[in-house]
C-alpha cells in the first residue's frame, strides 16, 4: 500500500506512547508494544524559513508502527499503521497502511504525503 496522510485522533499514555487511534468513525486499540523512530522530513516545503535555534520538529518528525485491531472487535485482525506525531502542532497523521487489501479499496483516492 502506499503512502498517505490523513488526520487520526491518538490516546496517549502520559509518557506518550500510543494506546488508542481513532480513525474515519472507528476505535482502535494498539494490540502490540508499538514501535518509534524519527524522520526527516521536508520542512521547506511546509515552512517560509527556519527560524534560529528551532529544530526539534522542524526537521524531524516522530514516526510509530502500531498495530492496531477494532476497539469492539477482539478477535479481529491485527491491522499495522504508520503514524506520524507533529511535535509543535501536537498533530497525529496516518502516513501508511501495511498490511490491509481491503483498506487498500477505500483509501485508494487519498491525498499521498508529499514526502515520508
């Protein structure tokens, strides 16, 4: 599946580990340990300029694999996201969905993320 970006709302333990994800009028619950690494990404396509001293967020962003099932549904199948955090927004962003044929239908005509 390819890459795309779509706003997802994260419930978040206070250390801020993913543990719920709402997305397109459903629950989800992470069902395994997720997994973070950060990223580069093009902040001169986004930002005017970079102001001095400002990098966290500006340059990287916070990436987590989750996977996921339905809130409601516990023998549903596992379902593996990638999600981005926007440090200074405070914003969640589906960025990938793995591993879902069926998803793949109905998200096919999304907007794709400019870069990952």
């Amino acid at each position: 599946m390819g890459t795309l970006t779509q706003s997802v709302g994260v419930t978040c333990t206070t250390a801020g580990v993913p543990l719920r994800l709402d997305w397109e009028h459903r629950r989800y619950i992470v069902a395994a340990e997720p997994t973070r690494w950060y990223q580069r990404r093009s902040w001169w396509t986004e930002e005017h300029r970079a102001e001095r001293g400002r990098g966290p967020g500006l340059v990287d962003h916070e990436v987590w694999r989750l996977q996921v099932r339905l809130e409601r549904a516990r023998n549903a199948p596992l379902l593996t996201l990638d999600i981005s955090h926007q440090v200074d927004s405070g914003r969640w962003r589906l960025i990938r969905v793995h591993d879902d044929q069926g998803l793949e239908q109905s998200l096919a005509g999304r907007r794709p993320l400019a870069s990952a």
